[in-house]
C-alpha cells in the first residue's frame, strides 16, 4: 500500500510557463484535495474532490484547474506560473464524501518554486 | 466566517516538560476539531479529533478536549519527547461544509534533551 504519492517532489518553473502536478492513491478513497502551505499560513484549501467526475473550489482556487477522471489520480494543474504560486502543495485523500471531516491521508508534498 | 486560531510559535522545551498548544476557532454549528502534525520533511498526519462538544481526542499520551463554551480544543501531553519536535496545526470542518477543513498557522515545537 503506497498510500498518497506525488510528482514530483520539487519543480523550478519560470513565469508563464505550465505544469501539472500528480497525486495518486491507491486507497480507494472518495475524498481528494488539494493545499498549498505558505509560511506563516498553515495550510489552505485549493480544490477538492468528492468522487470521480466531481470537484470543487477550495478557499484559493485562482490559478489552478483541477479534473478526476478517475478514483486513483487527481492532477493539479496550474495554466500559467507566478512567482505568488511559489509554494509546497499538498495532496491528501480520505475515505467517504464527507472527506474532510474524515481522517485526511496526505502526501510527502512537492516544492515548487516559480522564477 | 469560519477561522483556527492558534498560538504562535516556536516553542521550546526541554524534555519531560509538560506541553500546552492553544488552539481557538470560530464557527457556527458544532464544527469537527482536529490536530495534525508534521514532522520535518513529512506531510501532515492525523494526530487525533473529536467530533462533539466535549469529546476529548487522545493518540500518542496528546489529549485535547472540544469545549463548546469556550470555543476551545487545546493541545496538551504531560511529558514531552524529543521526537514529538515537529510543527502542529490545528483545524476544522464546518458542520455546513464538512467537505472543506480549515487549518490553523501552525506551532512549531522543539524539544531539548
């Protein structure tokens, strides 16, 4: 059982360019969701999945474009890089469609930094 | 609207210290309550979270209890270890939106041998 996995762990990207970011479980959770961590600002809400074919806004959607084809794979995809999306994004997964209020799963991250 | 306030870091002690964290929120309705924490280089892991007024969540000697009166879910461990050193952040899940957690700023600890 590999639990949450990311891709890649960390990522350089120049201003404009585009990139998507992987998450993977193999849990066969309903519940997916997206987080970047800012210093100082704990974590926050970008998109959420409750099941495969639906997703949602989190608290800071701007920017980002998120799909579930899939139960497995929620990719992250941001269309057009700012230095103001240098961050570490977490993935995290959880059993039921009420995800949050479940225990949440999260991957070891992935470090982007946008020049 | 909704918000996690906790107090604010680092925190430094020495070992078999006894531990406190602060964590205050707001919310309507009785919102879910949770402490994560990560340890350097980690994603974050559940540590433990209670679900109604009074519950009190317990893992690993943590304890911490929702208390509905005073809009609190403290963290506490009466002797710290070295490998409890790590950042804490508290959270919730409002009860309209229990698709959508909320996390605090996180407390970072550092226990000393």
């Amino acid at each position: 059982n590999a639990g949450v996995t990311q891709t890649p762990k960390f990522q350089v990207l120049k201003t404009g360019q585009s990139m998507t970011l992987q998450c993977a479980q193999d849990m066969n959770h309903e519940y997916m969701s997206w987080y970047r961590q800012d210093p100082g600002m704990g974590l926050r809400l970008i998109h959420y999945s409750v099941g495969a074919g639906i997703t949602d806004q989190g608290e800071v959607p701007n920017g980002y474009n998120v799909s579930r084809s899939t139960t497995e794979d929620f990719p992250l995809r941001l269309l057009s890089a700012a230095p103001s999306q240098t961050s570490v994004y977490f993935c995290a997964s959880s059993y039921g469609s009420q995800g949050a209020s479940e225990t949440q799963y999260f991957g070891p991250g992935t470090r982007l930094l946008v020049l | 609207g909704n918000s996690v306030t906790q107090m604010e870091g680092p925190v430094t002690l020495s070992e078999e210290a006894f531990l406190t964290i602060n964590c205050t929120y707001t919310a309507t309705g009785y919102p879910s309550l949770f402490w994560y924490v990560q340890y350097p280089g980690e994603g974050l892991q559940l540590l433990l979270k209670a679900t109604k007024a009074d519950d009190k969540g317990s893992n690993k000697g943590f304890e911490a209890t929702y208390r509905k009166e005073t809009t609190s879910f403290h963290l506490e461990k009466g002797s710290v270890q070295v490998s409890d050193s790590a950042v804490y952040f508290c959270a919730l899940s409002p009860y309209s939106s229990a698709s959508k957690i909320i996390f605090g700023s996180g407390t970072r600890l550092s226990i000393r041998p």
